[in-house]
C-alpha cells in the first residue's frame, strides 16, 4: 500500500482489513492504519491526540463501536477536526435503548440521537457506511474544499443530468447560474441541440475536446463553487481521453471537481486516471453529490468561530435546596425554584384543592387563568381532561375545577388519592409553543433536546439534540436545525419570535443539567416563544430527579 497522508482507526480488525485493502484500490495511500481489536488501556482518544501531532496525517477515518471515554471524546475531536477532516462510521444506530422513558423528551431520544449531536458538534463528518465513508475520503483528500453552495453538473446525458440535479438539491446545495459569458462561451463551441444552461448536456456526441473547454469554461465562472462532471459512454467516445481532459482542464483551479463515470468495464480506466491525477470518481451522482456536501459541511464547521460555553450567574444555593434529597418528579414548588435559580421565567401559579380556592387564588394572580391537574404517576395532563384554559369568571374557574374531578374518576382515577392538587396559573396569550427537554444518555450523559412544542410534540418529532455544555453558536444551531425554524422566524406576515431569547435560555438549561448531574429527565412544555424582544415563558415544566454523583454517574442509593 503506498505511503499517504489518510489514517484509519478500525475497532473491528475484519472491518480494518476491509477498508485497509479497498483503500488501496483506489490508491488513497495511508499514513497509519491501527486496529483496536480488545483494546485495555489504549483508547480511541488516546489514538487521536497522537494523530493530531503526526504530520503525515491529513484525514482520519474512523471505524466506531464504542467509545472509550465518551464524555471526553467530544472535546478531543472538536479540537482536532478544526486542522484535520474526521470521518466516521459508529455502528449500531438502530439498536433500541433500553431505557423507560416517560417524558416527552425521553421519548423522542432515539438511541443514536447522542451520536449524531455528538458528530454535528465535533465536526466529525458521518458516514452511514464504509461505502460511503470512502466517497466522502475520495473528496476531502482529493480536492479543495468548495467555498459555497453553488454547484455546476456537466454532462452527456439527459437522464443522468436530472438524477444529478435532484441529488444535489436533495443534498442541501444549490444549482449555480451561470454568467452571460459562461453560457455564450458554451454556445460557441457546443451544438444547437445542447442545453448550455445549467445542468449543461452537451448530447451523446460530446467528445474529449468538448469536455476540456466546457470544464475550463465553468470553472472559470465566479458564481459556479465546485462541478460534478458526468460521462456516460457512447459508441464513438474513448473513456479515457475524456478523463485526461477533464483533469487537464481542472489543473490549478482552486475549486472541487469531481467526477461519475458510468458504466463498469468500460470506464474502468477512465476512472484510474482520474484518480491518478486526485480527481475522485463516482458510478452514481447521488454519491458525487452526497460528497461535496459533506465537503461544504466541513468548510463551513472550518469558518465556524471557535465559542465557549457561558457561565450565567445563577442562584446555585436555592438550585441545591430544590433537588437535594428528592428522588423522581420534583413538585412544582421545587420546580419553580430551580428554574427561577437560573433565570428562567415561568408564570405565577397557586396549587389548591377546592373549587373556592381556585377562585380565590385565580382573584390573587388575575384572570384569565388555566387549571392543571397535578396526578401521581400521570405525565401528560392533557389526556386524563386535567387541563382547562382561558377561564374569566367564578362559574367558569369553580366549574373547571368540577370537570376536572369527573374527568379523572372517568377515567378511573381516585381524586382523593392521587390528585396532588390543582394549578391555578395566570393564562398567556400568544407566541409559538415549542419544547426544550433534558434527557439523560447512557453514554454520553445529559442532551439537550429543543423543538416544536404543545401536545403534538411526539405526533410532530420535530426535534433535535445537542450535548452540553452548549456554547452561543450550538444553541443556535439547535434551534435553526428543526424543521419549524422558518416558523419562528417569521412567515406569511407573522412577525418573528424571539429567537435570541430562547437561545439564551437553552445555554441557561445547559449550565443547569451539568451543574446540577441529579436531573435525569426534564420537559419545559409548552416554552413559549413571544414576538421578536418581547423574551418567553415556560408553561409546564417536569423535571424528575436521582441521586447521583458530580460526575452525572448514579448513584448507590438508586442501585448504581
């Protein structure tokens, strides 16, 4: 195997002979290849910190089943990934956890979501199979790095020119548009029946000329970022003169180029000499396309400013006095305290146990209000009829409180055992419902968890995770990665939320869930997101406590 500058850290020796001998095939030379096998004092993060001081390592593969020091790995890999690509396979994502989760945070945690927040945040480019892990190794250690988004397909062939459009786009790229000059270039020299728009099909008759100035052309282009160049053999054409003239049209162009070349046999080597002169080469565009995404994702991970996670000045003692001593659900009390401790509004609230009561405590806070049925052993209020909303007057606040009795002994409920009492809270009006959640991972501890809230949070599964402690720029991501995110920005004339504030508050629930290790399941549902400046305010909140030690490991107490 010739000497390269790509290494590979295999946990499994089988996989590593693999990809060890496929990587020669494609004559990516390597500069270390290490198999862990049943390692014992030797870890994965060992390994990286050695290959982040060896000058001959320029990208690092990874082939994963476990980690050694999980909690330890993210900090090691952010690091290193900014001067060196970090591709991984981590096997193992559709293995169920084994954890009962009655929140709906803990529903919603996937058991490979660590992994993924994991790699989105170290800036470790994930790999869904070692097929694909040599595409993305192709790419990174063949080319430059696209600058933008803008990609341009040439081709010979109408059919694969659409599947290559519909693969960027599906992607995340864009297609570029090319200048006045691009395309009177192309029309210069291009038959009539050519489409010389992007994606630019210069027709079955296309020869190794054709291509050389139509890649020169391209690439010249200041609004074209990288070119995925396709060739699917014609009779007349020679495989091989039309990689030597994409190659020599490519020569000094600091822009990726990458290549698909369909067929088997008959463009075998035709793609031997692409890859001899670094230009990666692909049987199918999906793959080409797939590839310099990955690309764009690291030369954006590359520019991202290097953030540390904000400490905010909070109330540790009243935090410590709420959780200390309790085990499961925290009553809601004990909630408000730990989350005013750390600056995280939720509105006033009474809990009582009678109709009048309710009212009187519904005068003191100022109606509207909303009744919510505090249940032992129930998480979601909504679907025992435990909450009632928008209530103004006394038939309305005492009678809610009479529905909310018949509703639960319907449902085969003892209200005289196990209502906790009821929850008078000042109703709000307005704003975007969504959630942020904490659940505990197995591995890697705590995550955080924000997206889409209200009752169809688990319908929805409009979410995503992210592993404290989470600095500015992750806690923006986490909110402009869900799906919803153009609602919270503003659409069809609604004003935007305020985002700044809710990022704010995910840094403030990551500060609390790592200082504070006892949180094992928390759900702020709905957090309610108001207009742009106008902050927010959380509606319900379940935060269930274990005893376990500063390290966030459990603790004897609960069979640790």
């Amino acid at each position: 195997l010739p000497a390269g500058q790509v290494a590979l850290i295999s946990q499994s020796g089988a996989f590593g002979l693999i990809i060890f001998e496929h990587t020669e095939s494609i004559g990516l030379g390597m500069s270390k290849f290490i198999s862990l096998g049943n390692r014992m004092d030797v870890t994965t993060n060992d390994l990286l910190e050695m290959l982040e001081e060896d000058e001959a390592t320029r990208l690092i593969l990874l082939y994963l089943e476990s980690f050694g020091d999980p909690r330890e790995f993210p900090t090691i890999a952010r690091r290193i990934s900014r001067k060196k690509p970090i591709i991984a396979v981590k096997s193992g994502r559709t293995i169920a956890g084994a954890r009962a989760a009655s929140s709906h945070t803990g529903a919603l945690a996937a058991s490979d979501v660590a992994v993924d927040a994991l790699f989105e945040q170290a800036g470790i480019l994930r790999a869904d199979s070692i097929p694909t892990l040599f595409d993305y190794a192709q790419a990174l250690a063949y080319q430059p790095l696209p600058k933008g988004d803008r990609i341009a397909i040439l081709t010979n062939g109408g059919g694969p020119a659409i599947i290559a459009t519909d693969a960027v786009v599906g992607a995340g790229l864009v297609m570029a548009s090319f200048s006045g000059e691009t395309i009177r270039t192309l029309e210069s020299f291009l038959p009539p029946e050519a489409s010389v728009n992007n994606p630019v099909d210069m027709i079955a008759s296309a020869g190794p000329e054709e291509y050389r100035r139509a890649v020169a052309a391209i690439l010249a282009d200041e609004a074209v970022d990288a070119l995925i160049v396709i060739f699917v053999p014609p009779i007349a054409s020679d495989p091989v003169a039309v990689a030597k003239a994409v190659s020599e049209a490519s020569v000094g162009i600091d822009k990726p180029v990458l290549g698909c070349f369909m067929g088997s046999e008959r463009v075998a080597h035709a793609i031997e000499e692409l890859e001899r002169n670094r230009i990666p080469a692909y049987k199918y565009p999906e793959s080409a396309a797939r590839s310099l995404a990955a690309m764009r994702r690291y030369h954006r991970w590359t520019q991202r400013p290097v953030a540390e996670a904000r400490t905010f000045d909070v109330d540790r003692a009243r935090a410590r006095r709420a959780i200390e001593g309790r085990t499961g659900f925290l009553d809601m009390g004990a909630v408000s305290d730990l989350l005013g401790a750390y600056g995280i509004t939720i509105p006033p609230f009474g809990i009582v146990r009678s109709p009048e009561d309710a009212w009187a405590e519904a005068e003191r806070l100022g109606h509207p209000v909303v009744l919510k049925a505090l249940v032992r052993g129930v998480t979601h209020k909504t679907d025992i009829g435990g909450v009632k909303l928008d209530l103004r007057t006394s038939y309305e606040v005492k009678g809610g409180f009479y529905e909310i009795i018949d509703s639960l002994e319907r449902g085969g409920l003892d209200p005289e055992k196990d209502l906790e009492g009821v929850m008078v809270q000042r109703m709000v009006h307005g704003g975007k419902e969504t959630i942020i959640g904490v659940v505990q991972d197995p591995m890697f501890g705590p995550l955080v968890m924000f997206g889409m809230g209200g009752i169809y949070v688990e319908v929805l599964k409009d979410v995503a995770f992210r592993i404290p402690p989470l600095t500015d720029l992750d806690a923006r991501e986490l909110v402009e990665s869900i799906r919803g995110y153009p609602i919270l920005k503003g659409i069809r004339g609604d004003p935007p939320s305020d985002v700044e504030a809710t990022i704010d508050v995910l840094q403030r629930v990551s500060q609390m869930v790592v200082e504070n290790p006892e949180i094992v399941e928390m759900d702020l549902n709905p957090f309610v997101i108001f207009r742009e400046g106008e902050g927010t305010t959380v509606l319900d909140a379940r935060i269930r406590v274990e005893p376990r030690d500063r390290k966030g490991h459990a603790s004897d107490a609960v069979g640790g």
